[in-house]
C-alpha cells in the first residue's frame, strides 16, 4: 500500500518560516493536500491540489509539490499555528494520510 | 454553509459492531465523497474508506472484510459499520466531505469517540 512520510516534529521561532515535507513515490504525479489539527477540534483543510488555499486561510500558508516530496510552508509562524500537520494523497483506489508532524512555535 | 454531524455508540465491548451516522446539512449530497476518518489514541489521522450517493465505496485494504458504508440519499445520511471491533479499533472517528480531483476533505464533523473494552 502506499505510504507518505512525514518528519515527526518541526520547531520555529514565532515571525519564522517553517517547513514540513511529506514524500511519497511519485507523489509529484498526485495531487497533495494539507490538514491543520489542534488537540480538541476536528482537522481543518488548508492547502488543496498542492497549491490552493480554501476561503479563509491565511496567505501565510503555502504548498508545493514535486518529484516524491510535498511541503507545506508556513510564513511569519505565529503562535496560534502550533498544530499537527498532516498530509493527505489518493493512491489508487485508496487514500492515505501521512504520519502527521507537531508544529511547535517556540 | 455545510455541516456535518455525527452520531452512534460511543462504548463497545470487544467482537460487538460499531455503527456511527453523519447526516449532512446545508449542501447537495451528490457530487462528493462521504468519508470516515479515526485517530487512535496518540496517532495520526487514519482513513477508513469513502462512499458517494450512488453507494460506490473504497476502503483502507486492512479493513476489508470488517467495514461496512451505507448511504440514504432521502435523508442525506451516510453510515459505517465496522464488525468485530477489538481494542485496536478506540479512536476518534470523523466523518467527512471529500471531492474527487485533489479538493481533499474540506468538511468535517464533530467527531465521535468510540472506546472499546470489556
């Protein structure tokens, strides 16, 4: 089955920019999207096909995609971005999530 | 604006059958993907599987066999049934909206814990 992988922690300075990767085989040739989740709450979708941002999210958050490896950028972290991130992919048939990486804003 | 709210038993002994509804309100119910999402207690995000209005569905392979989805278009209510539970099956279960094309999951419910012990 497919697997995406994602780095377990990422730590920033508030103001900072920070980076949470998620590989998959040929994950460039799907399309990735993002999912913030804070303790208590459902997950939020934040970035769609890659780049695209849903009505509401901050322009501070970005996506890419290319070759095995997704990232989701995070501009001018702020505290209240300390989150799970997850990445997210249909292989055929099937979705799949990856492990989720803890943002901590320190 | 679409909702999604969920509902079904939430304490289960071990070999009994999990059931949990999710009505949705506010949007059309064709056109998407209704899917099920559980996070165990200190994992990630797992998927379960998807069923759309016409009742076609796709599941996680390693729960074939024990799941179940069941759509009702007159009441805009899709389900999931997980036979055989174990105490691997405690989790958080979502539901949620999806769209073929990569618009990913951009609705989701409550949530619904389901703890299963004896």
């Amino acid at each position: 089955s497919y697997e995406l992988t994602q780095p377990p922690s990422v730590s920033v300075s508030p103001g900072q920019t920070a980076s949470i990767t998620c590989s998959g085989h040929k994950l460039g040739e799907k399309y990735v999207c993002w999912y913030q989740h804070k303790p208590g709450q459902s997950p939020v979708l934040i970035i769609y096909q890659d780049t695209k941002r849903p009505s509401g999210i901050p322009d501070r958050f970005s996506g890419s995609n290319s070759g095995n490896t997704a990232t989701l950028t995070i501009s001018g972290t702020q505290a209240l971005d300390e989150a799970d991130y997850y990445c997210h992919a249909w292989d055929v048939s099937a979705a799949v999530f990856g492990g989720g990486t803890k943002l901590t804003v320190l | 604006q679409v909702q999604l709210r969920q509902w079904g038993a939430g304490l289960l002994k071990p070999s009994e059958t999990l059931s949990l509804t999710c009505e949705v309100y506010g949007g059309p119910f064709d056109g998407h993907y209704w899917t099920w999402i559980r996070q165990a207690p200190g994992k990630g995000l797992e998927w379960i599987g998807e069923i759309n209005h016409s009742g076609s569905t796709n599941s996680k392979s390693s729960l074939k066999g024990r799941v179940s989805f069941s759509v009702d278009t007159s009441k805009n209510q899709f389900s999931l049934k997980l036979n055989s539970v174990t105490g691997a099956d405690t989790a958080v279960y979502y539901c949620a909206r999806g769209t073929a094309g990569g618009y990913g999951l951009d609705v989701w419910g409550q949530g619904t814990t389901v703890t299963v012990s004896s």
